[in-house]
C-alpha cells in the first residue's frame, strides 16, 4: 500500500442505494406488476417526488395520503410499496463488502450519507451487511435534509469533525458529488467496485 501524505483522504464516505446495497423500486410489487406496469404507475403517480418526500423525513402514512389524495389506487399502491419495502432490495453490490473489509482493515475510518426513508432503513444493514461495517450513517430521513441540498454536507462535516479535503465521498448520482465537491469534499461517482478501487488506489487508500 503507498505511503499516506497530507493528501490522503483520512475518511470515505458511502451512499448505501446502489454503492453498497442493491435497490429496485419494481421488487415489492413484482407478484402483481410487471416491471413496465410499474413504470408506467411510477410516472403516472410521479413516485420519484413521493419517494423523495419520504427520503426527506415526510412520514410514510403522510406520503401514502398524498397519493390517494389524487388517485384512490395510487394510494393503495404506495402503501403496498412500503408494506413489502424489503423486496426492493436486492443485495450487496458485488465487490463492495470486500472494498469495505479493506478499508477498514488499513485504518480508514468509514461513514456513510444516505438518501433513506427512516421507517425503512432499518431493512438495509440486514441485506448488505457491510453497511454494519460502518462508524455511522446519516440518513436523509432522520435529519429531514437530503441529497444534493449542501445542508446535509454541512452536518456531515460538522457532525463527524471532517476534513473535506481528506473525504472521499462515493456516490452513483453525479448531482451528489458535484454537491459534495462544492465544500472541498473529493467526489467518486459510482459506476461499479473495479472503478472504485482504481481510485482508491490512486488515492493511496488501497
């Protein structure tokens, strides 16, 4: 492993939807939708601005009520969503337990910023173990903050004591670490783990 310097990010940071855990919005429903129905619904009741609202703390009895408030179905759906949120997730991300085991095995402390409804994020460690590898997460759901609003970096450096210049933070949305990189946080955007690990290695971090 090269040498740590000054510049030698101290601490990663994890996104867990998609970096760490596997998520597909199809999974609770797939008994009874096909994925193409579900994406038809999905636009049609526009379940990305629902799932966010849930994301930013919203609770999920209110979330459901905001869908049947225009659609009696919609509001079915989305409860049934959320009854069987765990069969959205779909399982480690290949190769991401190990990069996790590595880090933590050299001394690099590792935390985690998550997009994450808080009446469902107690599904995700159980899926992705890794994920219990981890000092801490800061979920969007609990802090009522999410991702990209510079906010939740904010409390992220402040809550941990960070040194943005020394953070990693790996993320699949580009829009997440354009964000982090506008407080000096170094910014990876998630394709798969041998990417990852070519930047951690240029990093000095394995």
């Amino acid at each position: 492993m090269p040498q740590s310097t000054d510049q030698t990010p101290t601490t990663v940071v994890f996104d867990l939807g998609n970096v760490l855990i596997g998520w597909d919005q199809t999974g609770p429903l797939a008994d009874r939708m096909s994925a193409d129905r579900w994406r038809a619904f999905a636009e049609e009741a526009d379940f990305s601005a629902l799932n966010a609202a849930s994301d930013s703390g919203v609770p999920v009895a209110e979330v459901v009520a905001r869908a049947a408030a225009v659609d009696e179905r919609h509001g079915e759906i989305v409860s049934r969503y959320y009854e069987r949120f765990e069969k959205s997730l779909t399982g480690p991300i290949e190769g991401m337990a190990e990069v996790v085991a590595e880090l933590k095995g050299s001394g690099v402390r590792l935390l985690g910023l998550s997009n994450w409804a808080a009446e469902t994020f107690h599904h995700a460690p159980a899926v992705a173990p890794a994920i219990n590898e981890l000092e801490d997460v800061v979920v969007s759901g609990r802090e009522k903050l999410i991702k990209p609003d510079p906010a939740i970096f904010e409390l992220l450096l402040e809550r941990f004591d960070l040194d943005p210049s020394r953070t990693l933070f790996v993320d699949d949305l580009p829009a997440n670490t354009a964000s982090a990189r506008k407080h000096g946080i170094i910014g990876h955007v998630f394709t798969n783990a041998q990417s990852l690990r070519r930047d951690l290695e240029t990093l000095g971090l394995l």
